[in-house]
C-alpha cells in the first residue's frame, strides 16, 4: 500500500462538483490548460444527445474502450486555445467516407472535440475534459462493443449510427 497522499481535488472526483452549478454553462480543459471549452446550454443536464461511441476511430482517438461524447450545436459552444496548441487530425477512414476532424492538444494530447462533415452544424465534444459527465443516452456502434464490456442498461443501443437500425433489430 502506497503512503502517497493525493489534494482531494487532484483526482478530479466528479461528485465533487454538483450539477446546480452548470445551470447556465461547464467548461472544461485539457490536461494541461491550454485548451477551454465551454458549452452553454441551459438543457446540459436534460435530454442531449449524448453517447458511448464504440467504433475503431473514436476507441484510438480516446485511447480507451469506449469514447464518450456529446453531440452539441455549434453555436452553444466557444473555446480558446490560449497557448496555440490546438491541432487538427483529418480522418478520413470513416464509415461515411467523409471527414471528421479531430482536434487535440498538441501540447498534453488531450482529444477536444470532432467535427465531422455529415453534421456541419455540430461538434462532437470528448465529454473526459468536463468536470461532470451527463448520463450518456445511447451507445453508437453497439455491435463492436468488446464481450467483456456488458450492457449499460437503460441506453438506447443503435448497431452502428445513432437514430438507425438498433442493435438486436
């Protein structure tokens, strides 16, 4: 057993922080600071689509299992890159054969955000960099979840795009 002590804060334990406060708006940041995004949206806590995101893509870029993400409207979200260390990753190895840029810091690593072409009204928020996670209300690529994983009861499960054909349909 470790004597390591931790400042309560440092392990970013999301209870922490009540939901009352995002009333209006959360920001969050990357690892380093560098990077804030704000979204502003009096519904943050409500119904938005929010999910699990099982594919190969969106499995590297969060460097786990699973990506968690929110799908937002742009023009709810505002960030700053106050050192200049946004950068921007084209994929184009997607299902829909159209971009998605992805953008990190350049300087700690941290996934931002995805913009794909198929929604140019919308960012696809990595929900890791908030200090609290909305409850996800689906799983997107549900039939590539590992079998060891299980099922998060409660979420709408879709084969493979959200809104589409659900899995076991």
């Amino acid at each position: 057993m470790s004597n390591i002590a931790y400042k309560s804060d440092f392990t970013g334990d999301p209870k922490q922080h009540d939901t009352s406060k995002f009333s209006e708006s959360m920001t969050g940041t990357c690892l380093c600071g560098s990077i804030s995004v704000t979204i502003h949206d009096k519904e943050l806590f409500g119904e938005k689509p929010r999910g699990h995101f099982h594919c190969a893509n969106c499995r590297k870029v969060s460097g786990s299992f699973v990506s968690s993400n929110m799908a937002i409207e742009k023009d709810k979200v505002t960030y700053m890159d106050k050192n200049g260390t946004l950068k921007v990753y084209d994929d184009w190895a997607t299902g829909s054969g159209k971009r998605v840029k992805r953008l990190f810091c350049g300087n700690c690593g941290s996934p931002v955000m995805s913009q794909p072409d198929i929604f140019p009204h919308m960012y696809m928020l990595k929900m890791g960099m908030f200090p609290r996670i909305p409850k996800p209300e689906c799983e997107s690529f549900a039939e590539h979840r590992h079998d060891w994983q299980g099922k998060h009861d409660g979420l709408k499960q879709y084969a493979l795009i959200r809104g589409q054909k659900k899995l076991g349909e």
